[in-house]
C-alpha cells in the first residue's frame, strides 16, 4: 500500500462513522500516533490517553452535528459537484453490482458517493487507476476539506480535514 492510500485509508475510517475503540486503538498505535501529532498537534492529548465513556459521547455528538442529519459538512459528492455527482455513483454503483467492490460492514450503509466510500476505494486502486479515480471522482475534495476545517470543533475531525490535504 503506497503512503497516500494508507492516508486516504486512515482518513476513510475517521469519516465513516463515529469513532469507536476499535478505531482509537488504530490511532493510537506509536508509528501512527508521531505521525499525526505532526499533522494536527491540537490532536495529541487525544492520542496520548485512555478515552472515558464521555470522549467517546463528544467525538460521536461532532460527528453527528458534522455529517448526519443536518450536516454542517455534507460527506457526499452531490454536495461539492452536483453536475458529476452521478456519474460518481453510477460508477461506485456499477462496481458494486458488479461485484469488483466488496465493502466492509461499516460502510455498507453509506450512500455511494459518500467521501469515506470513495477514499475507501480509491485507497485500494493502484498508483495509475488512483491518480485517475481521484481525477473523475475527487476533485471536490479540496472543498471538503476546506469546509470540514472551518466547521470542526473536535480535534480529530480537524485531524481528518488535514489528512484530507495529503490526499
């Protein structure tokens, strides 16, 4: 896996849903903690501590008030590019139907031009078949992230926002 699919992989569970111990652990994994203490320092006590019941409560309200109901930061292609928006789900559909894609249990239930569905794939593609994915299916990235930094008010949704810029 090259460095920018692990990133975009990374980013992908931060967005998928809310954050879990499963995910926490992940995070906080010593190679993996240094590395995003670099990128947003903001996130380091986060990183360096056991969560209480109440951590897990404040990162799932953010990300509730970030990405559900009435999002403040759409996660979904239809938001950023309307006009490519289904041609984006047409093809995540179609590679689905088709049985090229296989998601895991988490991501089975968000909508096919959800942000953490298209890192997701798009972090399993080779170099070639990525740098094109991301050209016809990411290029409202940059707006995602952008908007994603000046709404969130959780370190590790701001974490994700500049994750989201090495991608």
């Amino acid at each position: 896996m090259t460095p920018e699919a692990a990133v975009a992989q990374l980013a992908a569970s931060l967005l998928a849903h809310e954050i879990d111990a499963s995910i926490l652990a992940s995070l906080q994994q010593p190679e993996t903690a240094a590395l995003l203490k670099q990128i947003e320092p903001f996130a380091a006590d986060l990183l360096e501590r056991d969560w209480a019941p109440r951590d897990f409560e404040e990162a799932a309200f953010e990300f509730c008030r970030l990405f559900s109901l009435n999002p403040a930061v759409p996660p979904r292609a239809a938001a950023y590019d309307a006009e490519r928006s289904n041609q984006i789900a047409g093809r995540i559909q179609f590679m689905l139907d088709s049985g090229l894609l296989e998601l895991p249990a988490t991501y089975q239930s968000l909508a096919v031009d959800h942000i953490a569905l298209l890192l997701l794939v798009y972090s399993s593609l080779g170099a070639e078949d990525a740098l094109q994915f991301k050209m016809d299916n990411l290029a409202w990235l940059p707006q995602f992230s952008e908007r994603l930094e000046q709404e969130s008010e959780h370190a590790f949704y701001l974490l994700a926002s500049k994750i989201l810029q090495i991608v």
